[in-house]
C-alpha cells in the first residue's frame, strides 16, 4: 500500500464552487485576512491534505488565475494562505474532468504548463455507452438497487437497456435500476416498465432496413476509423472532422455498436 494510504485525503470540486469563493477554500486564509473571514482563520483544502492526497474534480472549470498559483504550490511545495505567510505542504495531487484539457490549452482556458505538470499519469474513463462491460455493470448495480431480492430483467427490456445512451452515465443507470426495482411486479422487470426516454431511444437506434450505397459507404468509414483508432470516441471524431456529437449521431443512425 502507499505510504499515504493512512494519510488524509481531501476532495474539492472545482466546477461546485463559486470564483469568489475556490481561492480560500484552496489554499485558505490568515484570520481577519478580508471582510467576513473568520477571525481565526481556515486552513484550505492543501494544508488540510498536506502529508496525503488532494482530489481536485473537474480541474478543467479552475479560473486560470488560480491555475498558476497551482502550479507555483506544485513546483515550490509551499501554498501561501490569503493574507499570510508561505507554509510547506506535501501533497500528492489527483485531478479529474470531463473536458478535452488539450483543446482548453489550445482556446487559452487551461494553462500548457500546467497541464503537462499533471499529466504524469492519464487514466481514460470512458462514458457508459462507449464501455464493452454494460451488461455486467448493469447486473451488479440492480444486484445492489434490489436489496436482496431476485429480479429478472425480461429479454425486450434488456436490450433497450443496453442500446441507450446513457448521457447521464452510471449515476443515470443506477437511478433507473433503483426505480425499476422499487416498482416492478413480482420481481420481474418489463418492456413496458422502462422509462419512455428509454423505450424511445431503443426504438431510434434501430438501424434503417434499406441502405444506400453512400449509407453503407459512411458506415464503412465509421467502423475503419473506430478500429483504427481503437473505439476512442473523441480520437475518431478528430480524425473524421466531426464533433464527438456528431460521431454519436452517425453511430446510432447505423446501429454501430462495439
């Protein structure tokens, strides 16, 4: 295990805070610091995660002022309260986003120097509809929703389960298990218990009967340049010259499934 594994492990979301208010609550203040600050002060989330780890989620929504005193903590190891002194933190730093970081380098809203300071290890989480697991993702999480009971999902109802976009990912999946099995009959899951978003959405990705030779020539480019770039949705779209939007659209119209 890490030597920090005991330690303390702080989280901040970047996108759940206001701009005012990100700063001290990141790197804290000196009591008395600024009108309606505490009089003894507050440790921010550093010192707080200092010896451990520091989560910072959707690092991506960071105002770009507070991004370069990040990197100073980073290169200095010293975080300096508002309205104090510098104080040294050992801190290991984890960040995650659901934005492009290299095209917000690129539009100037992510510092270059920053990003390739955390870049030291990339773990890509896919969203649900690009993940080869959903099947057995959905069985553990009603698995968990159900409480101890049996219920049995029937074949229709699967399907349109697994062929939906989830744009709301596993939070949305989960909420839809747990209703289904609050509400179902006798532990039996139907067609026609699904949501309507569900069933309609089942009902659009089902591929046209008849083809053109430009439909059939489109779905052959889509699924050369998905395999050749090994199904990364946003790598595909880069090299097809479409938004990732874009990409899913065509996807569904030509029931391309991995």
């Amino acid at each position: 295990a890490s030597q920090r594994s005991a330690k303390p492990f702080v989280a901040l979301n970047c996108a759940a805070i206001p701009e005012s208010l990100i700063e001290s609550e990141l790197f804290g203040y000196r009591g008395g610091s600024f009108t309606g600050a505490r009089k003894e002060g507050m440790r921010g989330k550093l010192q707080q995660a200092d010896g451990g780890t520091l989560f910072l989620d959707e690092i991506g929504d960071m105002p770009v002022a507070l991004q370069t005193r990040l990197l100073r903590v980073l290169e200095d190891r010293l975080v300096v309260p508002i309205g104090g002194e510098p104080q040294a933190v050992d801190v290991r730093l984890i960040s995650a986003t659901h934005r492009n970081l290299l095209e917000r380098v690129e539009d100037g809203s992510f510092r270059e120097d920053l990003f390739y300071r955390l870049n030291g290890l990339e773990i890509a989480l896919p969203p649900l509809r690009e993940r080869s697991d959903k099947a057995q993702l959905m069985e553990l999480l009603l698995k968990q929703e159900a409480d101890g009971l049996s219920i049995v999902i029937e074949a229709k109802a699967r399907q349109a389960l697994l062929d939906f976009n989830w744009p709301g990912n596993v939070r949305q999946m989960r909420n839809v298990l747990r209703t289904l099995a609050a509400l179902c009959d006798e532990g039996r899951i139907g067609y026609e218990d699904l949501p309507a978003a569900i069933r309609q959405g089942s009902a659009q990705t089902k591929p046209d009967e008849a083809h053109s030779p430009l439909d059939d020539a489109e779905r052959a480019a889509l699924i050369a340049t998905l395999d050749a770039q090994r199904w990364h949705m946003t790598h595909a779209a880069r090299e097809l010259g479409v938004s990732r939007n874009t990409l899913y659209r065509k996807l569904r119209k030509h029931g391309i499934n991995r």
